[in-house]
C-alpha cells in the first residue's frame, strides 16, 4: 500500500510519500500485523515539493528507499 503523511516539525510543514509491506498472522479468527516495513520516497518541505522530482536527489530525510532499491530505478536513470 503506498500513502503519504504531512508533519511539522522546526516550522516546516513537511510532506513524504512512504509504501508500507505488512505481513499479517491470522490468530484466533482475528487478523493481526505481524510485520510492517515502511520504504519513504521522499520527504520534501511543502515549498521545495514541485521542484524536489526534478533533481538528481531528491530532498529525502531519512535517505529515499523507493523507487532507488526497485532493480528498474537504476536503468531507468
């Protein structure tokens, strides 16, 4: 599933793009999270977002695992 979510933090409304893999464990007739992975795209502030898709390197915090850990991401480059 991919979402994104908007913080602020030091003044800076902030925005990020993130995927998340759960696993789930059926337990008693109940489904529950087993495990969850989140992978960020990005994390732009509100202002920068247009202008952080262009570059090179995107502005990330923390480091952007996709699209760059996708096996098409490099070729694509």
């Amino acid at each position: 599933m991919t979402s994104h979510a908007e913080f602020a933090g030091h003044e800076t409304l902030m925005l990020t793009a993130f995927r998340n893999r759960d696993t789930y464990l059926n337990t008693c007739g109940a489904w529950l999270f087993a495990r969850r992975c989140l992978t960020f795209m990005c994390v732009p502030s509100v202002e920068s977002t247009g202008a952080s898709f262009r570059r090179a390197r995107r502005i990330r915090w923390p480091e952007a695992d996709y699209p760059d850990s996708a096996p098409t991401w490099a070729t694509y480059r």
